[in-house]
C-alpha cells in the first residue's frame, strides 16, 4: 500500500491535502510540528489549528513533533533571511521537511505531502521558492503539493503512479473559494479561519523579541514565554520590567515565576503584577514601582504606595512612589513606534 507523510498544521489547506490522498486510498500519516512562536495547536493563527477533529473524522494518525531549539536558531540567524518581520518562512519551511523526511524513512513511507498553494505566501509559497526550499531540506521529488500540483513539475510520487495527477488540483492564489467549494465536497464543515500567521509575523512581537536578542542573545524558553505577556519596558541594558495588562495576563506572568524573581502590585486596588527580570539594580526597582503605580486604580494620586514581593508571596518591603509620567512610559515601553503609530502611556 502507497504510503505518505503530511505536514498537518491543522489550517485548512493541510488538511484538505491529507484529504485529497485519503479520497485515493493512501495511507496517510500527519506530523503536526510545534514551536514557541504561535504555530501551536493551541494557539489561533493560520499556521495553526486543532489537526485532531479532522483526524477523528476521517480516520488518519496525527504525530506532534517539537522543533525547540532548531527552530530558534533559525529565527535568530535564517539562511533564506526573515519576512516582514521576525518570520522565516523559507529556513522554517526547509526545517519541518528534513524532520519530516527522517519520519518518512522510519516509516518507509513513499513521499511527502504539504497544503501549500501556490501564491498564498509572497516569500515561501511562490513557483520559483518551492525547488529551493526542496533542494535544501534534500526532498526534491518527494514533496507532494496536492491542492496547487497541476501548476507545478510532476513529482516522483506521479510519475511513479503512486498518485494519480488528475485527480490532483491547480488551486493559485489567496482566494480561499477554491478550499471552501472542496471541503464542502469533502463533508469537511470544522476548520479555523484564515489569520495573518505566526507570532512571528506580528509587528509588535517582532520588535520585542529583535529587543531581547539585542540584550540577551541566549535568551531562555521563559523569556519568550513573556513576551506574550503584558506591557514590556527596558529599564536598563541589563533589566526589564513586564506589567500586566489585566488579569489574565496578571495570571500569564505569575505562572512564569521563579523564586528568584522580583515583583510588585499597589495592594487593595485594581493592579497589574509587575516582573522585573535580568539584573537587577535597587533603580530598576524604584522605575518599576512608577511603572506599577501608573497603570493601577491608584493613578491618579500624587503618591501610591507599591508593596515589592519575593516571587508574589514573600512580601520584601514597601515604596512609595509617584505614578511614572507619560515621558517615562514613552521612552522605557518596548514598542515599534512607527507600528503603533499612536501615544503609548494609557
């Protein structure tokens, strides 16, 4: 029996490819890779989605795989270079299909299967990128493109009568109608809609992680935990301080803490949990009491007191403190000004 690996983010184009193999009575096995950047089952961007439902339904094994620090080598220094922002859509492209094909080679299996569709994604979905992207994860013939593959060279999947072509597709372009009009053929109704992508496409996270590798080069699986978390603000080279936004994110930050970690909230009003990280001097502290103070039901007084804790439950000591003045939040808060192109003191 003709046997295949399919890279499944669980969007709807992975799946609709499995789909399409399926329909030919290939035995299909999906491998959902995971990262710390947003292309999580958890997490709602359009690299991502639940592959399970679709896997109950229609009777496919899906396998997680996490791609921890290799993924976060190539977003520090990619070889085919970032997007927009932070994304390197091209080296972590390359990266999930040389995973895949020592899967596929366990699992003597024929040939690899992807959802992408040609002219989806200006830098990784383009005629040109797709043989690079093949010749360098060392692919090239194996990688099956079933919703864009009658636009595309024949693969040794076709030409060995593995698959039959023509009940392949030519789908080009970021219309979805094409998707939408198939999984309605397919009895498919639960699938997540388009989003923009990965945390790494996101102006304002980008410009916070390009910030920390700037201060922290070896940075840690935590630091990239929190800058999903609150406001963020560089009080020195060496120290930074993470307010919370409301309380979930009150709750994000506190589960992130070790008992090493420094932090403050203005008791018996509304505040956020503030986190001071890296190294930290007693001027960090007294800038991140302001901080604290500013963005608490307390802000409007002249004077807040702002209780400073070991953790969130070894209480240290008290200062008092004016609230920080929108100069301060101007000049410290870790923000692409040019994206937000608004004032960002509130």
């Amino acid at each position: 029996m003709t046997k295949a690996v399919a890279l499944l983010s669980g969007g709807l184009d992975s799946t609709l490819a499995v789909l399409v193999l399926l329909k030919q009575g290939i035995d299909v096995t999906a491998i959902t890779y995971l990262t710390h950047f947003g292309c999580d089952v958890s997490d709602s961007s359009s690299c991502s989605g639940d592959p399970y439902p679709a896997a109950e339904q229609y009777g496919f094994q899906v396998k997680l795989s996490h791609l921890s620090d290799k993924f976060i080598n190539i977003v520090k220094s990619p070889k085919f270079g970032h997007g927009k922002n932070m994304n390197p859509c091209i080296d972590c492209r390359i990266l999930m299909l040389k995973e895949a094909k020592t899967y596929m080679e366990l699992q003597g299996a024929d040939f690899l299967v992807t959802g992408e569709v040609l002219g989806q994604r200006p830098m990784s979905q383009r005629k040109d990128t797709f043989p690079v992207i093949d010749r360098e994860a060392g692919v090239k013939g194996l990688v099956l493109r079933p919703l864009s593959a009658k636009l595309l060279k024949p693969t040794l999947a076709e030409t060995k009568g593995l698959v039959d072509r023509d009940r392949l597709y030519g789908f080009n372009g970021r219309s979805r109608k094409p998707q939408i009009a198939l999984a309605e053929e397919f009895g498919l109704k639960e699938y997540p809609p388009p989003a923009g992508g990965c945390l790494l496409t996101e102006p304002n996270y980008s410009y916070r992680l390009k910030e920390l590798i700037s201060h922290n080069p070896d940075f840690s699986l935590r630091d990239i935990s929190l800058l999903r978390a609150g406001r963020h603000f560089r009080l020195s080279e060496g120290c930074k301080a993470i307010v919370g936004r409301d309380e979930a994110d009150n709750g994000r930050i506190e589960s992130l803490l070790t008992d090493r970690d420094i932090t403050m909230i203005v008791e018996d009003v509304g505040s956020p949990v503030t986190l001071l990280t890296g190294d930290v001097r007693e001027s960090d502290i007294r800038t991140a009491a302001s901080l604290t103070a500013r963005y608490s039901g307390a802000k409007h007084l002249p004077e807040v007191e702002v209780s400073v804790f070991n953790n969130v439950s070894d209480f240290l000591y008290k200062i008092k403190t004016p609230p920080a003045s929108d100069y301060l939040l101007d000049s410290l808060h870790v923000i692409e000004k040019k994206a937000a192109g608004v004032k960002v003191s509130n």
